[in-house]
C-alpha cells in the first residue's frame, strides 16, 4: 500500500521519512524533555516554598504533549502506511498548543485584575474568562472530530462540512492567541479607579512585554496553521511551499521551543505569582468587592 493512499492530500510537513523526519523529531524530543524537566522543577521547588504556580506545570504538559507529537511522526516514519498513526500524528499536531493559548490568556487576566482590581477580579469578568477558556476546549473538540473523520471518509459532502468546521478552529484558535494583546493595552491605557495591586516580582511593563511577546510568537503558528484551510488543496504528492518540512518545523515546533524557553527564562512563576491570602487582606482593608481564593489565588483563573 503506497503511503499517499493513507492521506491523499498534502498536510502540513508531509508523510515524514526516516531519513530526515527521525532525526529532526529526536532533537526536538530532547529539546522539549528539556523544556519539560525545567518547568517541572520549578514548579516543585515553588511548592516546597508555599508557592503554588500551577501554570509551570501547565507548561510542562504541553512539553509532554510535543514529546508524544513528535515520537508519534517517527514512530508515522518507519511506519507510513498505518492510517491510525497518521491521524494521531495529525491529532496530537494540533492539541498541545491549546495549552500554551489558555497559560498565555490567564497571564493576561492577572495583568488585567492588578491593574484594575475591582473590574478585572470581578466575579462577572472572571465568569466571561472562563467560559472564554471552556469555548476554546469546544473547539478543540470539533477540530479533533472532524480531522478524524475527514482522514477515514471520501463523502465529498462530509469532507466541505469537515473543512469549514477546520477553517472556523483555525480562525478561532488564532483570535484565543491574539487577544493577550488587545486587553493588556487597553488594560495598561485605560485609568483605574483604584490603585493597581502587586503582581508577583518586576516591573508591570515587563510583564506586558512578556505578554505580548508570547502573543505574537503563537499567533504566528496559529495564524499560519489556519490559513492552510482557506488555501488550494494539494495532493501529496504536489505540495506546496507551505506543505513543505521547513515551513512545518519553522512555524510549529521552533516557535513553540521559543515560548517555553522565553517563559522559563523570564521565570514567569515570579512575575505572575499571585498570592491569594495578600490579596484577601488588602480587598477586606479597602472595601473592595474581589473575587479571592481563600487559600492560594495562584490555584484559579
């Protein structure tokens, strides 16, 4: 069985070879168990100190989800004709990244609560944040289902619905990434009507760099991943520029090595710690009607 007949049309680094695909896939492996063991690290030794940063480990498993991703694609490599590895190849693509989106999103809802204490840990704004990180899960949901589907049926019907339910994944997922960037602006531009509170170690404009940084790094995947949708499908065995394996290595996984090195390097679990007894005591000295933890605010959204 020829491996263009598993997945007829072009995908996004195209069936991976032995020759190029393992190797690249080791490295990438060892760079993100690296990535991983520094977030996990981190976040136990936090603990140990009373700290309980919750997003380190968050961030540890979108590293674990990239180490199965890419053991999947050698795994598709010496194996391109099993139709099963193929899709969880695709599946696994996909998922991870939603991790980094909603760590990336809460960084901005604590920016968001320090700076406007009484608006942005409001009881409403934290409801509307949630069911904004709950809709993301949804569509996750749907892309996952459809790419499964779209891989086992030739009902050229089915396949449209499929691809226009992919396209609205790919123009959501790019809009969860670009938010961070519109709230901390209007967050930082916008008067409060109360003192803004502590958040964690360094500057405010520090943390809104980091942000927006992170932002523009994983708007670039995600914008590029949803544009394949509203593009020419081409068969595997003519891909495009955008089908080829620089593309793929360059707007997925190096962009993604470079948040979680930029988030370990900055030591996010500093700058966004959060302590909820602190902030508890400060709402009850000023009269301040904020949604608090009663143990650690670090532990919720």
């Amino acid at each position: 069985m020829s491996p263009l007949i598993v997945i007829p049309n072009a995908v996004p680094g195209g069936v991976p070879s032995t020759k190029t695909d393992v190797p690249v896939s080791g490295v990438l492996i060892g760079i993100f168990a690296t990535c991983a063991i520094i977030h996990a690290t981190t976040f136990r030794r936090n603990k140990a100190q009373g700290r309980l940063f919750v997003f380190s480990m968050m961030t540890f498993g979108f590293c674990m989800s990239r180490i199965v991703t890419f053991s999947l694609r050698i795994a598709w490599a010496n194996h391109t004709t099993n139709k099963d590895l193929a899709i969880a190849a695709q599946i696994f693509l996909g998922a991870g990244v939603v991790l980094l989106y909603i760590v990336n999103l809460v960084l901005t809802q604590r920016i968001m609560g320090a700076l406007h204490p009484v608006v942005g840990r409001s009881s409403p704004v934290r409801l509307a944040f949630k069911v904004y990180y709950g809709s993301i899960v949804a569509v996750l949901i749907m892309v996952i289902t459809t790419t499964v589907q779209s891989l086992k049926t030739t009902d050229p019907e089915i396949l449209r619905i499929d691809l226009d339910i992919r396209k609205f994944g790919g123009i959501w997922n790019t809009i969860f990434a670009f938010i961070p960037i519109p709230i901390t602006l209007i967050s930082v531009l916008t008067p409060s009507s109360v003192p803004p509170t502590k958040l964690g170690s360094g500057s405010m404009s520090t943390k809104v760099i980091m942000v927006n940084v992170i932002a523009v790094l994983l708007v670039l995947g995600s914008a590029f991943r949803a544009s394949l949708g509203f593009l020419p499908t081409r068969p595997m065995t003519n891909p495009a520029w955008y089908h080829e394996r620089p593309a793929f290595y360059t707007f997925t996984p190096m962009l993604e090595i470079l948040v979680v090195i930029f988030l370990a390097a900055m030591r996010f679990d500093k700058r966004f710690y959060l302590d909820g007894k602190a902030e508890a005591k400060r709402a009850q000295e000023q009269g301040l009607d904020i949604a608090v933890t009663d143990k650690n605010q670090s532990q919720s959204f």
